[in-house]
C-alpha cells in the first residue's frame, strides 16, 4: 500500500476562519491533514514569535475524510510561526516530517510589500526552514464569508505542479487570488513581489478620558512601473505565484558593495 501523504497546515486568521476550513476539505481529499492554526487571528505577525509566556495546544476536532483520510486540528495560543514550530517539535518529528505545508487560504491579498507583515508567508516561511515544501494560499478579499470558489477550481493543477516540480531547498511559494468568480479569471502567472508601500498609516483618536491614541490603518500606494508585479498582475484577473528565499542577502549587493567599501 502507497504510504499517504502527510499535510500540514496552518493560518493567520484563526483556526474558525472559513479559508482554513475550505482548505482543510480541499487537502483532506489528497492525504492526512493536520492542523495547527491560532487560537485567535494574528494577521500582520509575520515570522513573529512568542516569547515569555505560556501557549496552550488543544486538540479541536478529529475525523475520517470519505477517501479515508485523517482529520486533526488542534489551535494553539501563539503566532503561525509559532504553530508550525509546535507542529514540527510536538506532534511531528525530525524523523516523521510533513510532505507538504499549507497556509491559508488567507483572507485578503498577500501581494506586494503585504508579503513582507504576513503571518501566512511567516508560517511558510518557518516551514522552508524545516525543509518542508510549502504554499501560501490567499484571496483579495476581507470578507468573512469570502468566495473561494477559483482556489478550488485551480487547486489540484497547482498541487500536481508543485509535486512534479517542487521548489528547490529554502524557496516557498506565494499564491494569491483575485476577488473575482473562476470564470473571470484570466490565468496564472508567475510574478515577481510588487513594488508598493502603505501611507497614511496611522489615524488620530482619543479616549473618554482625553487621552490621544492611534489606530493602524493607512492606504496602499503603488509604485510598481511594470506589469509584472504580483499585486498589478492580481489586479488585471490573474492568479499570481511569487517564489520567496528564506535567505534574503542580495548576493549581487554584496559582491557590489564588498568591492566599493574601503576599510
């Protein structure tokens, strides 16, 4: 009997949210899937970790798929690097690792300098350092009842892509979605990260006591002068995969700079 494939996933918008459960149905019909998601959302928490204080782990739900696929989703009190590290150290092994990693599907786009705060691509990224091949999964809408409809038109072509062809050591994939119904959607298309940054980013108010206070909020301004960023191809109805380096130096920058610098 083939061996089945063990699949691990995880999110930042809570272990409630309706992306994690479509994507938990979507992988439960390919392996045994085990979940390990937050307690509570912690979008923007990038590859943050949860030091100096107590995380509780508690199993959720256990269940068969009808193919016959296990089931297990436990929550746990931390960030999502934090829930692939309990993952990888609890309830997996060095020896006993996933085959494949999931984040997501995130609730809002993922693209551009976003990628650079995201808790999604902060799991995927801790997973890269296991060396486990993984995906980020998101879709440019906030709603709480988004229409993950094309994720799951276009999820098994991705997956059967993935696994003929994985990324090589240290690299995961970053895929985001258009808000837009499986018919509208143009194609798919490897991208480069867009270029944009947040403004504006801050909101002034004050509390019953007069005391003033600020709320995160801002707008995005795009500075992309191409057609080849993800967040401009997004916008024009294209599903984008951007492959991201855990090792982050500029080789190029190094060997300029280390030419240049006199000491």
């Amino acid at each position: 009997m083939d061996k089945k494939m063990e699949i691990l996933i995880t999110n930042d918008d809570s272990y409630t949210s309706k992306g994690l459960w479509t994507l938990i149905s979507l992988c439960g019909t390919i392996g045994n899937v085990t979940v390990v998601a937050p307690k509570t959302a912690q979008s923007g928490m990038s590859a943050a970790l949860s030091m100096g204080k107590p995380l509780f782990l508690n199993k959720e739900e256990e269940r068969l798929t009808p193919e016959g696929n296990k089931i297990d989703v436990y929550s746990f009190t931390g960030t999502p690097a934090d829930c692939v590290k309990i993952a990888m150290n609890k309830v997996f092994s060095r020896d006993h690792k996933p085959d494949l990693m999931f984040s997501g599907i995130n609730h809002g786009s993922n693209a551009s300098t976003a990628a650079v705060y995201s808790g999604t691509l902060g799991a995927t990224a801790e997973a890269a350092i296991y060396e486990i091949p993984a995906i980020a999964l998101s879709v440019d809408s906030h709603d709480p009842d988004a229409d993950f409809s094309a994720v799951k038109k276009w999820f098994r072509p991705i997956v059967d892509n993935f696994l003929a062809n994985p990324p090589v050591k240290g690299i995961f994939l970053n895929i985001n979605f258009p808000n837009l119904p499986p018919e509208e959607i143009r194609g798919i298309s490897f991208a480069h990260q867009g270029d944009g940054m947040w403004i504006d980013e801050f909101e002034n108010y004050t509390t019953p006591r007069g005391e003033p206070f600020y709320w995160i909020c801002g707008r995005f301004l795009d500075k992309a002068k191409d057609y080849e960023g993800d967040h401009t191809l997004m916008n024009n109805g294209y599903i984008t995969i951007v492959p991201h380096m855990v090792d982050s130096t500029s080789y190029a920058e190094k060997t300029r700079l280390q030419e240049l610098w006199k000491f």
